[in-house]
C-alpha cells in the first residue's frame, strides 16, 4: 500500500514566512521597549540607594579630612567597601554594594545598562568626578564643602538601546531626567553642572523643570 507524503507549496510557505516576520516586527520592538523601560527603572532605583548610602555615609563621619566633627559625603570607593579612600579604614560594613567598587578608567560604573559617576566639590564648588582609585585626602576636595554637598548621574551605556533617559540626583533626594542622545557610552556622560542652573559649579540649585547648564530640561522622576 503506498502512501502520499504532501509537504508545504511554495505559496504556503511564503505565507509562513510572511506571518512569522509580522510578528517579530511587532514583538521585537516591544521587547526594546521593555527591556529599556527596565534598565531605566533600575537605574532610579539604583540612585535612591545612592541617596540612602550618602545620608548613612556623611552620618557616620567615617571621612572626616578636616577633622571638624562633621562627616563628608563620599565616593563609590568608600561607599562600597573597596577601600579606605579618605577614611582611616576601609568601611565596615559598606552602605553600598559591591557591585560598585569597580570603576572603570573614566570614574565610572557599569550597572543594568547604565553607566554611574559621583562628583564632589573642590574649592570653588565645581564638581570633581571620582577617579578610578576613589578620592584622596590630597587636596582636591574642599572638605567644609563636601559635607553638604555631593552629586550622580546615570546615562545609558548605549543610547536607545540599554536606555533613553539620563537621570541625577543629589544630597536634596530628588530624582530628574532629562533625554540626550550625546550621553552615551564611557566619557560621554555630563559633566559636573548638566543639570543645574548655575555654571561652573554644584552647589547651587538644581534645573528642576529649566534648562540645566546642558541645555535640557530636566524634569522630576516619580
């Protein structure tokens, strides 16, 4: 008895195809989408546990350069245990993760699709972004200044793919963002000022809603 095997026509298998490349037209984006919304979530998340680290860190007066009393703010180095910086040990146990004691040779670390770099200020308020070994005791950071005083921002490792927005925060605890295609990838974050009113300096009032020194708007994140 034989059988008749009957495979696909030319016509159906087109149809297949066809189908197939409709809906990963459409599923595709929506996962970009997705993943990018996500990266952007972690990387706010990330900033508040900044926030809380930096509170708990000046608290503590574990860097105390300027033997005052009164803590300063540190840098991921500190903050994270990797080493004793501006301290006289290294901080046990940290307030941040080790996930950040890692910097790259630009000051910055890598996390979800995000890159991350803090800035303290020097003598005139301008903000000093975290080298690679962390901060010093050697003269670079006015230390009256850098216990009131810190800054952070967050831009995508690789714009419109791992994220859109970038974001920053300071020691007020709010969280802005603003959308650069130009902060993209390492050494292409902003610079110290980007996102307050005032040139050429930190320690002012943050553009909550103007231009910042960057030219965007930045905009309060929920």
């Amino acid at each position: 008895m034989s059988r008749t095997q009957k495979g696909f026509t030319l016509i159906e298998l087109m149809i297949v195809i066809a189908i197939i490349a409709i809906i990963a037209a459409i599923a595709i984006p929506n996962l970009l989408a997705a993943r990018l919304s996500a990266n952007e979530t972690a990387a706010i998340a990330t900033l508040r546990n900044i926030i809380s680290a930096q509170a708990q860190f000046q608290q503590s007066g574990k860097a105390d350069t300027d033997d005052d009393g009164t803590g300063e703010y540190g840098g991921f180095v500190e903050l994270s245990g990797s080493a004793a910086g501006r301290m006289t040990a290294v901080l046990v146990p940290p307030v941040l993760s080790g996930a950040f004691r890692v910097l790259n040779a630009q000051g910055e670390v890598s996390r979800s699709g995000y890159f991350f770099r803090i800035f303290l200020p020097d003598a005139a308020g301008l903000g000093e972004g975290e080298p690679q070994a962390g901060y010093a005791d050697d003269g670079t950071l006015d230390p009256d200044l850098s216990e009131t005083t810190w800054c952070c921002y967050a831009w995508p490792v690789n714009y419109n793919q791992s994220g859109n927005r970038t974001f920053f925060t300071n020691q007020g605890g709010d969280v802005v963002g603003a959308e650069d295609s130009d902060y993209s990838g390492t050494s292409n974050g902003p610079v110290g000022d980007a996102a307050f009113q005032t040139a050429d300096s930190i320690t002012g009032s943050v553009a909550i809603g103007i231009a910042g020194q960057d030219g965007n708007v930045w905009k309060q994140v929920n």
